[in-house]
C-alpha cells in the first residue's frame, strides 16, 4: 500500500474507499474520497486495508496530454493568502503559511481536467491583515487576467474578511464580464478534511458550466461536503468561526448551488450574464478614514467623538437602527447628531439580519433630521466598503447613493407584509 | 356589532373569527383570535361581519370573582420599557410610550386566568438607552418581588438589548430560586398582529407549570405565532431588526418550547429547580469603563489606543479570533498587547457563531501571549457584561474567571469533532 494507492479502508464504525494521500503519517492515513473530499482516519481504529487499485505510475504523463488536448477553458487562480493557502504542521499542529500553486494543483488534480488552471500567488496575506491597498492590488491583477482573456478568475483568500473583499471588488470593478469567485477554506488546504478542494472545484465548475458574470463566493451549503453555495459578493458574511458552512448570504437568497460530483447546477436568481466583449474599468481609491463602531449599553459620547476627524463613519447600532440616547445618553445624541452633520454617518444593525428602519421611533426621527444615513438592509462591512469608496469615488453623491442600490448591495424586493402592517 | 362581540369576518381571502378589538377604526378592524394572536383587517377587504356571540357584560365581575376565589400562584410583572409597553399612534403612525399596566393586563385578561398578575411600572425606557444603573434599579426591584414572595417574575422589556439584560441579571442574581422571565415585543401591545400577547402568555404559563429557576428570555419561535421558545439569559441575542422570532439562542439550545393553545412545555436540556426558599443575594455594581470595540479592515491603532484608560476592552475580532496584524497593521498588534499586559482584553467573535480559538494561527498565540483572553463561545454582549461585573465583583480573579463558566455563559459540551480533528 503507498500514496496514490485506491483502497478500501475498513474501520470498527464505517468502510471508506479512496485515494491514499502522501500527507498520512504513522498516526493517520489521509484518504481522498471519491467526492473529492479529504477524510483523516486514526490508524488505531482500521481494521483492514483493502488495495482495490494500484496508483498508475502514467497519471502525470497523460494529465499533460490532456491539458495540451482539450479545449478547455481557462481559469486564472490568484492565491492571495489564508488557510486555503496554508498547511498544517502536524508535528506541531501550527497552521504555516504557505503551500505554493504548483503544489496546490498538484493536490487537486481533478481541477486540470475541467480547465486549463493559471495558478499564481499575489501575497500571503491573512485576509484580516488586509487593507484597502490590498484590494487595489488585487483589483490590478484581474484587471490583467481579464485583458489576458481568461474565462473566469478564483481568488484564493483568507475567510476571516472574504466579504469584505468581495464587496470592495463588487464596487471597485466595472463593467466586469466574466465570473469573479473568491474561495477560501476553514481548514487548511493539506489536511484530511479541508474544504478547500470542494470549495475550488465547484468554483471552476460554476465558471465552466454556466454563463454568470460577476463577484461571488464560493463556500460549503452544509457539512454534508457534498454541495457548494455561490454567494453574492455584497450580501455575504462569515457566520461562524468554525464551520465549513460558515458563509450564509445576509438579506438576500444565494446565487445558486453547486454539486460537483454531478456537476449539476441551481440558479435561485437573476444574474448578469458573461460578456468577454465587455472592457473592464477598475476604481480602486477608498477613503482611508472611514470606521465602524459598534454600540452596546453605558457607553461613553468620547467613543464617538474619536471619530470627529473621519471622513465618514458607520454606526453599527441596536435592532431597527438605534443608539444610545433617552435622559442618560443625551451627550452621546448630541455627538453623533454633530458628527452627522460634518461628515455621512450611516446606521445599519447589529442584529445583522433585517432592516434598518430609522421611521418607527422619535429618537431616530431626530438622527434622520440631523442627517443620519439609514442602511436599509446593507450588512456593516458592506455599508463601510461602500462608503469607503463612494468618498473617493463618487464624492458629491455619498449621501445620496448610500441609500440607492447600485450593484446589489441593497435588496429592493418587497417588504415581507404582514396583513395590512409594516415590516417593523 | 361592538367591541367585544365574537364575530366571524369574511374577506375576499379568508374567514377569520374572534373578539373585535376596542382599538378598531374605521379603516382597520382589530380582532383577537381564538388562539391569542390579535391581527388588524383593513376595512375595505372585508365583505362580512357574523356577530356569533354578543359581548357578554357580565364577563368582567366573572373575572373578579374568579381572581379572588382561585388559588393562583402570583407573578410579578414589572414594566421598565419598550415597544411592549408601548402603543401606537394610529393617526401618525408613530409608535408612543407608554400603555399603563392596568392596560396591558385589561387588553390580555386570559393572564388573569392563570395567575395573580401583579403588574407594575419601573421605568419607562427604551432599552437602547438603558446603562448599568438600571441593571442595578430592576435587580432592587426583582429582591423586592422575591421577598414579597411571588411565584415568578416577567420584566417587560425593549428588545434591542434584552439580552445584554437577561445577561447582567444572571451574574448580579445569586442564589435565584425562581423563574425570571424577560419578554419583549417586536410590534407594540396594543396593535393587531403584536407578539406581545403570545409572549406574555407563554412567559406565564412556563411560570405556573414548571418548576424551573433562573434567568430566560422568551420570545416567539417562529413566524407561525403559535410557540414561544425560553432562551437562556446568557446564550441568546437579537438576530433580526424586526422579526418577531428575531431572538436565537447563540452556540446553545433553548431551554424550553412552550405551547399556550394546549399548555405543552416541551424542555431541551437540564434547568436548577425552583427552590422559594432560597435567599436572593445581589451584587449589582458593574465597572463603568468597558466597552466592546469591534474589528474591520483598514483600522488605525488610534482606535484602538483610545481603550487605554479604561478599565477593560471586549475585542470583537473576525473568525477565530483575530486583529489586523501583520505588517501593515504591525502598529495595531503593538497598541493591543500594551493594552493587553495592562487591562482584561478579551476576545470574541463577529462571527457571532462558534467558539474562539486563539491557538491555530501564530499570530494569535503572540497575543495569548500578551494576556489577551479568549473568550471562548460567548457573544460579545454577555463577554462585555461578564468583564464589567467581574471588575467589580472578583477583582483579583478577573482573568482567571473570564474563562470559567460561571452561570452557563460557557458551553462547555465536547466540542463538534470531525474524525480525530480539532472542531477549527
């Protein structure tokens, strides 16, 4: 039995059958699954080895054959850093930085038979190390993948702050023709379990099979390992610290869900259809200082007033859209209506699901009159990103396009009604 | 056809049957049905009205008589605030405090039926607005109760912080032997489709049939009006602007599904028994100087440095657990572990969901390293409460006790394992 070996491996609770992985070691042998999936197996708890299929020595040969024969598409893969381009030590149980591309594919062989795979490391960057300027650069790169005329672009990320790439690259690209998909994993790319080649396939699969253009994510539906969601690039966010379904679209349905191992795909909505004729214009600039503070209870007007020399500021308040105020808290409304007035101030909630709705109660009738900026149903991270980049980008109109819909940001469907009622 | 007559209303879509309601107008029937739930009927849909059962005027001395007579256990509901004290305008639509406590219990006499309902007003405060000063008022008041010798509590309260509420009140309470329940309302009281009732109803019967002591929330658990779930003081937050099931219990199960129709109490895990003769103790002082300061990309360590004269610092990181660090941010990690040798800095999650783990990533380890304090699977909310009550209850313990389970703001269940990997 060696690596690359097809084997059924038999253990006291379950029979696996899949392709040995050289990660295995004396204490765990790591077994891709015929899904695609890694799974690490305790060496203690296996009964039996059964080698079903001897590894064929010619795979690697013919690969190349069938890269230089097929028409297939091209994929360009930009690893900007994170798990998805990390690898566990599994002397230590450290996460490293970094595996290389080449490495990478060679883990996923599968991904060279669907398309033609450009794969290429920017950075290696922890996505919560990110900065503006590394959305510009990252903007830069596909704008040079897209003239190169690549049918679609997989941008290897960190998962900590995917959303808020996406919805920095969902304002900073226009005209954007083809598929742009950011895939990160919860766990590293190395290891039994990883997510992350049934994240990367499905991407490629979703560019390869269906004519969507536009920013996405591209994250686990559950922990069955069997379907991914394609998420949209501004209504996204990472909801938990673990799971490999940590990614749930906020406010909005998905795009569509994938099955790589059918290759089957379902659209839940409209999408902008794929245009290589279309010429991509990137606006990189956004205003450095732009914040989000979160409110919570007894806190201080100082926290607010810290943010007086911003150029904008998203407050990041309770239920509807709500600060502290009331006889106890009227410094704190004497500060942010000032704030409002010298720079756009904008209200969205930390309940992170549902409306802001600033019409309900006097108390934000009066921050609305000040100038307060309600953010609809816009999560936190995309409302900052946005006013980030209207203040560079769209100077004159901040106020007035934070509360339009410009490419998705805001979900305009009707308000769920009850009888007669609003939505509150 | 008058207030109080039980009539049938046929509109063009459907026939509903139940007590008109004395806030009806004349563009709106209001009608309370038969299962609690109050629904408002615009006029112009409706194309009959049966009265089935005249108002009988005799039904109010009943309910005296029946008050007196019946051995009914006494719950104290204490009013401090909020939508569910609250009614509409109906003229501007705007939604005004407060409805008086007679009110309440006159709009929802079914209470009466199932116990001695003391109601009474403590304050009337939107909960945005509350600080721990009246963490301090309601906990004197939830003694005072007690030592009258009440059954259960209910506190009406605003939905927007009721969770950091139920949080405080789990660590100032000691020595609880009775059910205290907090309810809120995401529609006012007194309009049609209010959950206020449903709440109120389900909080009192979980009260006069069970025998659990402590801390809960309870809210509607889905859109069906029909149930209630109990949610754990410590384990629960508002996850919708305007839901009426907005409230989740957070890395935790309810405590409890309660059916008012038929009275079924269904519990999904341990709870303390009731015990009357327990003897209260409070500890409401809570450190002024706390606050919770939330990451994104692209900070300045400035935001940060502002926390240097406070007392102690919740950072809601991303994911696991991080800051932005790296170097470009190398200034950030540098004011975080100066804060972090000199005040508690605990981390949590804006993720919202899963637990912290701050021993994956290198750069994590550097701030554990530091004395900053994982705050394992708490949401920010009850970690901000935690810290501000230990700063001023266990002084010398702080670090230590913030990653204690204390009153069951830990879970401390095996951890979610996936073969023989850790749960990141």
């Amino acid at each position: 039995m060696k690596t690359g070996d097809f084997a059924k491996v038999i253990t006291k609770d379950q029979e696996l059958s899949g392709i040995i992985m050289p990660n295995s070691n004396n204490k765990t042998l790591f077994l891709k699954l015929e899904n695609g999936y890694n799974i690490g197996i305790n060496r203690k708890n296996i009964k039996k080895i059964n080698v079903l299929n001897m590894k064929k020595e010619t795979v690697k040969k013919e690969k190349v054959e069938i890269k230089s024969k097929k028409n297939l598409p091209v994929i360009s893969l930009l690893h900007t850093g994170g798990t998805i381009s990390s690898r566990i030590d599994y002397s230590t149980g450290a996460v490293m930085p970094a595996i290389t591309p080449e490495e990478l594919i060679e883990m996923f062989p599968e991904l060279q038979e669907i398309a033609n795979i450009k794969s290429r490391l920017l950075s290696n960057i922890a996505s919560e190390d990110l900065r503006f300027g590394d959305y510009k650069i990252i903007a830069k790169e596909i704008e040079k993948e897209i003239r190169s005329g690549v049918d679609g672009i997989i941008i290897g990320h960190g998962t900590d702050t995917m959303h808020y790439t996406s919805a920095a690259l969902s304002f900073i690209l226009e005209d954007l023709g083809i598929p742009v998909i950011l895939v990160g994993a919860q766990r590293s790319s190395d290891r039994g379990s990883s997510d992350a080649f049934l994240n990367l396939l499905s991407a490629a699969i979703f560019i390869t099979k269906t004519d969507f253009s536009g920013i996405c994510i591209c994250m686990h539906e559950n922990l069955n390992d069997k379907n991914c969601l394609i998420l949209p690039g501004l209504k996204t966010r990472k909801m938990h610290t673990s799971r490999r379904d940590a990614f749930k679209a906020i406010n909005d349905d998905a795009i569509a869900l994938v099955n790589p191992e059918n290759k089957k795909i379902d659209f839940f909505k409209h999408y902008n259809k794929k245009d290589k004729s279309k010429k991509l214009k990137i606006y990189p600039d956004m205003e450095e200082k732009v914040a989000i503070i979160r409110t919570h209870t007894n806190m201080s007007e100082k926290q607010f007033e810290f943010y007086k020399d911003y150029k904008g500021l998203i407050i990041e308040g309770t239920g509807l859209g709500h600060i502290p105020g009331g006889k106890n808290n009227q410094k704190i409304v004497d500060v942010v209506k000032k704030l409002a007035k010298k720079i756009p101030v904008v209200m969205t909630s930390q309940c992170v699901f549902g409306r802001v709705n600033m019409n309900v109660y006097s108390p934000q009738k009066i921050l609305l009159d000040s100038g307060v900026i309600p953010g609809n149903d816009m999560t936190s991270e995309t409302a900052f990103i946005k006013l980030a980049w209207l203040l560079k980008n769209k100077k004159t109109k901040v106020r007035e396009l934070m509360t339009e819909n410009l490419k998705g940001e805001i979900n305009q469907r009707l308000k769920e009604r009850h009888y007669i009622e609003d939505e509150f």
